[in-house]
C-alpha cells in the first residue's frame, strides 16, 4: 500500500502578515504537518524563525509543526519551544555529540523524532538511530537558504536511504526538503520519498489566494 504522501510547507517563506490566511488554506485543505527552520548564523551562514513566531504559528493552528534545527548543539535550543503532543523535531546528527540520546529526548516530549541529512553528510548516521526514527529529511540543497539549485547525486542517495530504512522499518517516512518543483518532486518520490517541504520552488507558497491551484497541480503530479 505504501506511505501517504504529504506536503510540508515551509513557513519561513511567506511574509509574516500572509501566515494567518495560509493557516485558513493549511487547514481547509487539511495538512499533516508545517515545516518551520530554525538557524543560528553558525551551522548556517542565516539566521532565522524564533521562540516568539513558532509560539505565534501555534496559536493560529492546531496542526503539527516541524521544527528543523540547523543550528549546532540542538539540544540547547528544544526546551525553549513549547511543542505539543505531535510536533516533529528534527536536528543534523553532526551537530551534536549525542544524536541517539536527543532523538531519545525528543520522543520522550511525546514529539516525533527525525534525523536531516544534507549533502556530502554520510547516510551510515542513520543506521545506529534507526530504533529512534520517526522520519528522515534528505535536504536536496545546502542547507540555509530558499532557492537553490538541486544537487546532483539527490535521486540516489534517497534511494539508498529508502532501502535503509525500508530494511528497518518501511512506516518511517522520507521527507526531501529543497527544490521540491512539481517535476524534481515527481522524480524524487519515484526515488523513494513521500513527504516534500514546499517553498517558493512548488509555487504553492506564491500567495494564499493561488495556494489551492498550486497545491492541487502539484498532488496530481505525484499521482
């Protein structure tokens, strides 16, 4: 039967003054899950989305949130967002000195719990956590930025982290997060992945009023 697929938009797209109405579309169209980055300026040259924004988000929807730390030392930065029962916490397991105690952590908050692998990082991280895993993001760009530019080896290593993870347990979800198009995106859940973090690459977060045609086109794409 296979995994449902999802969209997971990425909020830190859309102006501030858009979220409210995007919330109305999210849940009219109901979403499992909203993609929210969070940056230090030191993992990544960027810094983005805080305390106050993810505590703003949770007052406009009851639907999970995301949380994707791209930050070093992720286990500094959990306690201080106020998630609920269901929200998804994900960190790079290069960023900490305990990736298999955090992800511990993280279930224990009652959240789900994943693992984002970016390029150049080595899948071999995945296979002592995969006990922990809930999901995993293959980040299909370097990690920091909107709109890049897809990097080559994408198709392949989701695969082989498809079939990792399908020699565990194929009910843990692969999530490719950069560059989700409508045609990579096509490509990338033919390669294994069945949730896509949407930006400004899908056209879905072009503006709450075309949010429906986009996100429409973009599910009869993947069939």
């Amino acid at each position: 039967m296979g995994l449902n697929k999802f969209i997971s938009p990425s909020i830190m797209v859309p102006k501030i003054y858009e979220y409210e109405e995007y919330m109305k579309q999210f849940e009219q169209y109901k979403l499992s899950v909203i993609h929210f980055d969070v940056m230090d300026g030191h993992f990544v040259p960027n810094i983005m989305l805080g305390t106050s924004v993810f505590s703003d988000l949770k007052e406009m929807t009851e639907i999970p949130i995301d949380i994707h730390l791209m930050v070093n030392e992720p286990e500094k930065y959990i306690s201080m967002f106020t998630t609920r029962k269901d929200d998804w916490v994900s960190f790079h397991p290069e960023t900490t000195n305990q990736p298999y105690r955090l992800l511990q952590t993280i279930k224990d908050m009652g959240c789900r719990a994943g693992l984002v692998i970016s390029p150049g990082t080595p899948i071999s991280y995945l296979e002592e956590c995969l006990d922990q895993l809930d999901y995993v993001t293959l980040m299909t760009v370097n990690p920091g930025f909107a709109g890049q530019t897809l990097v080559p080896n994408s198709f392949d290593k989701l695969r082989r982290i498809r079939q990792l993870l399908d020699s565990f347990n194929p009910e843990i979800d692969l999530v490719v997060d950069g560059n989700t198009t409508p045609e990579n995106s096509k490509k990338m859940s033919e390669s294994g992945a069945n949730g896509f973090v949407v930006g400004s690459a899908s056209k879905i977060l072009k503006n709450p009023s075309t949010f429906g045609k986009y996100h429409d086109e973009f599910m009869a794409v993947l069939g």
